[in-house]
C-alpha cells in the first residue's frame, strides 16, 4: 500500500476471534521488517484493534492479516477468525490521544516457561576486570543488586587468544592485546564470582590450536583447565563452553561445521576424562539453517585468509570460490554438529545483538524457539538447553538513554518467553573507544548506563526464579511480560511505554487466574530520553473497574508487584 514518507499512520480492523487463536495485524516495510504489530485481546464478539505508527522513510507498506498467528504460550492450532473493515489512513489529534490509552491483559491460567534465575548473567572480560576493578566497592555494590547469577569468563571473542595457565594472549598484536599479572587469572576470578554469588562459565580457547597447528595442545590446555578449577582446586566449575562464534568468517580462525562438531568431540572427551560431571556447550548461530562462508575452503585456504580483515576476508573468500566453479551446497551448522557431536553436547550456546533501535519484532525468539525444537527433534530424549552467552543491541543501532534501558527490557523478557535458559550480558564493561554505549556499568566511573538499569529491574523481579504466564494488550506502543514467583503467591509484571507523547500513557491493566493486591511498583525513566541519567520512583496503581489502572512517563518502564490474597 502507498504512503507518504515521514509522516503518523492509522492501521485498523475488526477481528472476530471464533477459536481461541491470536490474530494479529501487522505492518511492515517491502523488505518483510516489522514496523509495528498488535495482537487482539477480544474474544468471539467483534472487536477492533488498531495501531498507530510511523512511515519513516517508507513510501510502500505491507497491511498483514494474521488470523491464527501464536504467541509463545499458545501453539498452532486450527480454528476460524473473522475480518472486517480494515482501514489505512493519516493520523489525527484523536489518534494521539487514543494511543495515549493500553490495556493489557495478564493472564495467570495460562503459564509458559520457567525462569531460570541463570539467565541473569553478565560477561567478565578478564582484561577490564582487573586487579583495580575487583577492588572497586561501587562496581561490587552494583553487581550485588543486580543481581548478578552467571559470570562468563574469560569473555568472548578473546577467550580464542586466551591461555589460561599464563594470563597471556597467543598473538598479543590481536584482540584484545592486553595481556599479564594485572589482569584477571582463574583463582582471582574464582574468589571474585564467588563473593558475588554468581555461577561462573568457561570459554575454552579452541581456534588456537588451528592457528598454531597444534589442536592437541589445546585439547590438553582444556584439560588442564578443568582439572585445575575441579580437581586441584575445587572450584566445581559446571559450563564450558568450547570456542566462540567460530562459525563466523571473521574470528581469529574461522571453521567449517564438521571442524567444529569433530572438535568438540575430542573436547569433551578429554575434559570429561577428567571431571565427568562437568557440562559441555557447542556454539553456533541462532538460525538453524546458517552456515559459515568458509565451507567449502580447505585448510591451507582458511590459513592464508587470517591476515585480511573482515570485509577484505570476505571478500577473498569470494574470490577463492569463484575459482573453484561449481561448488556442493554448504554444510549448515547446527545439523551437521548435532549430528556428529550431538551425544557430546550438553547444552546449546548462541549469541545475538538485536538489529534494531527498539523492539519491533514480538517474535524476537523466534529462531531461539526454532533451534529449541530441532534439538528435541534430533535428540530426542534430552533436555539441551540455550545458553545465550553474548546478547546485547547491534553495534550499528547506537541505541542510548531510555531508549537502551526499554530494548534490553524487552529483549530479557522474549529471550526468557523463548525458551533461553542461561544468558550472560555482552559486555558488563567495555574495551575501546566509542564502545561505552554498550555497557551494563561504565568503565571509568563505575557509574550504571541505561542497560544496568534495565538488567536490574528485570533482575530483581524475576531472578528468583518463577513461571512466565501470557500476556496481551491492545497497543504496539506497549510491551509486557509477567511470571508467578514466590511460588505463586506473587505475581510480578513488567510494561514498558515507548511513546514520547506529552502526558505518558495510561494503563488499564486486568488480571485473570489471580486474585491479589497491588503491593509494590518501581518506574524507571529518563529526561530527556537519551539521558544516560535513568531515574527510579516509586509507582502506584490504583484500583478500577476490571482491574487497576498505572500512569506511565514517556519512555519508561514499570515493574508491578501483586501479592495473593
């Protein structure tokens, strides 16, 4: 449909539901990119939803009709809906003021996933938290109220250049280049995740031994690590986690599928070996049909591509294939890995940096839920959880202020719908210039960003551990997610408003399946937006016909707390 640049639509129709689905009208660009969505709350009456939305820099839109689309809690199923009246228009004075009303329905008879309170991690780059950081009594009290549950040691993309025995980097002219006594070993680090009372997870350093000819070096080093913390020591580190994101053509050395599947395997084998009950985790993308560009390269191509650059990477990889002519389809990742290293894998790692600047996409999760269900298809019998060891917004969105503190909200709450059971936030703190942005708590100051606030709220209201129930509501401007906690004697919902309409938004909030009262509310905002100043307030909510009624700031987000009666 054509519409005119820059300017507020109206999107509306009326839908009546005769199954019990989730219909959903949805609107997106011509590329299939979510600009907004609703789902209908009504029942088998007639009702209609609407949204309102912005074109942007569009000038086409695609008007969808989802007359059975599911949310996570309720699955596929026939059934019959009706439409009606749909209708695409300019926004007016009225609109506004109507967008400026939500209601959102809780409801408690229909619980979905558990919690699990190691979702609510962070990762610890063994270079920024050094000797000076662990010492810092303000980045400890921020930690403790979090608060954090899993530690992620010793990062990411470094843990592939990282000796353990040493605290030195196989090649110090790469990342993350610094190296030595001042930074993080396994002992400090151990007695700090301790103190914290966090769980810690170990990246093994697995493209090392590739680059330096000599991948049983690395299996023994992996070994050695884990008789060191378990045996020697007696630290009972669980989650291993081998390499990081070698499925990507731009890491110190990328690897073809069946590499990977096949080192695992020896991972595990030796590491098991030695301390049986220890956990392993292969990582891969979080689209199951992924693949990296290097298949169908061969060693001594992979070798000769480490000196270029990611684009100028790809670009040879480019080149090289063209060479080769006709190539066989590439091996995708997770079915080649599950199939030769699914027996040694205990748990499935991803990682995922959001693309957008809020939250659009309802089924943010969805491929999380997709990979959720290949592997109970593959290895039938086994419960292999998710562990999202690296998540944050996209390097490229530059989201700050409100803005950060609304999209991680949100992404925390769909990763836990989706099924994601353990998770550590990319990164606590940062290296480099122009990163900080990023940050769960500033690494000069110690001082918290937008992220901190969002992983904290969402943190002490459900790291305890609870069972997610559905929610809906009837304005694309709005999220929620809610969960039972305190073994069902509580109920405890997160909302977010992402509108910065003068006045806020006021929320009509009714809730089915639990009879309790209002005990507690927190809202977090900012002014203006893009202040990195978060501000937590008490909130209260008021009763009203059908439930109770919350007033929301521009841009902010609210965790209500509800005791049983």
């Amino acid at each position: 449909m054509d519409v005119e640049p820059g300017q507020r639509y109206v999107a509306s129709l009326w839908i009546r539901n005769l199954s019990g689905l989730a219909p959903m009208l949805r609107i997106s660009d011509m590329s299939w990119q979510t600009i907004a969505s609703v789902e209908c709350i009504g029942g088998s009456e007639w009702s209609q939803v609407h949204l309102i939305f912005d074109t942007g820099g569009a000038k086409q839109i695609r008007f969808q009709i989802f007359g059975g689309w599911m949310s996570e809690s309720l699955r596929s199923a026939p059934g019959e809906t009706l439409c009606d009246d749909a209708v695409l228009r300019k926004a007016g004075a009225e609109d506004l003021d109507a967008l400026r009303q939500c209601r959102i329905v809780v409801d408690a008879s229909k619980p979905g996933r558990e919690i699990n309170p190691l979702f609510f991690g962070a990762n610890a780059l063994f270079m920024v938290e050094d000797d000076q950081a662990r010492a810092d009594p303000k980045l400890e009290r921020l930690l403790r109220e979090m608060p954090i549950k899993l530690l992620r040691y010793p990062g990411g993309e470094m843990a592939d250049n990282f000796h353990w025995k040493t605290n030195l980097l196989n090649d110090n002219t790469k990342f993350p280049f610094r190296e030595g006594p001042d930074t993080t070993d396994t002992d400090e680090f151990m007695a700090w995740s301790r103190s914290l009372g966090a769980e810690p997870i170990f990246v093994a350093n697995l493209e090392s031994g590739y680059i330096n000819g000599d991948l049983d070096a690395a299996i023994r080093e992996a070994a050695d690590w884990v008789r060191y913390c378990n045996i020697e020591k007696g630290y009972g580190v669980k989650y291993w986690e081998i390499g990081n994101e070698s499925y990507l053509q731009g890491t110190y050395y990328p690897l073809r599928a069946r590499q990977y599947a096949e080192a695992v395997v020896r991972f595990a084998q030796a590491m098991k070996a030695v301390d049986p009950t220890i956990l392993i985790g292969a990582i891969g993308p979080h689209d199951i049909n992924g693949s990296n560009a290097v298949e169908g390269l061969d060693d001594r191509e992979i070798l000769a591509l480490l000196p270029f650059a990611n684009e100028a990477r790809r670009a040879e990889i480019d080149r090289i294939k063209k060479t080769k002519g006709a190539m066989p389809p590439p091996d995708k990742w997770w079915p080649t890995v599950v199939e030769i290293a699914g027996a040694a894998m205990d748990f499935a790692v991803v990682h995922r940096y959001y693309p957008n600047d809020l939250l659009v996409d309802t089924r943010v999760a969805e491929s999380i839920e997709a990979l959720k269900a290949f592997l109970s298809e593959r290895l039938p019998g086994r419960d292999i959880p998710i562990a999202l060891t690296e998540w944050n917004s996209g390097k490229n969105t530059r989201t700050q202020g409100a803005t950060q503190m609304l999209l991680i909200a949100e992404l925390a709450g769909e990763y836990i719908r989706g099924g994601v059971e353990l998770a550590t936030f990319w990164p606590l703190r940062n290296l480099g210039p122009n990163t900080g942005y990023r940050e769960a708590i500033d690494r000069e100051s110690s001082a918290p960003r937008a992220s901190y606030f969002a992983l904290s709220a969402m943190g002490q209201a459900f790291a305890g551990g609870g069972t997610v129930v559905h929610t809906r509501k009837d304005k694309p401007s709005a999220w929620s997610f809610a969960a039972l906690t305190a073994e069902d004697r509580r109920l405890v919902v997160a909302i977010t408003n992402k509108t910065l309409l003068e006045g806020g938004m006021q929320v009509d909030l009714a809730l089915e399946g639990f009879e309790g009262e209002f005990a507690s509310g927190l809202l977090y905002s900012a002014n203006p937006a893009e202040s990195e100043k978060i501000r937590a307030e008490a909130l209260e909510c008021e009763p009203v016909e059908g439930g109770w009624r919350v007033e929301l700031k521009p841009y902010s987000l609210a965790i209500l707390k509800f005791e049983k009666r």
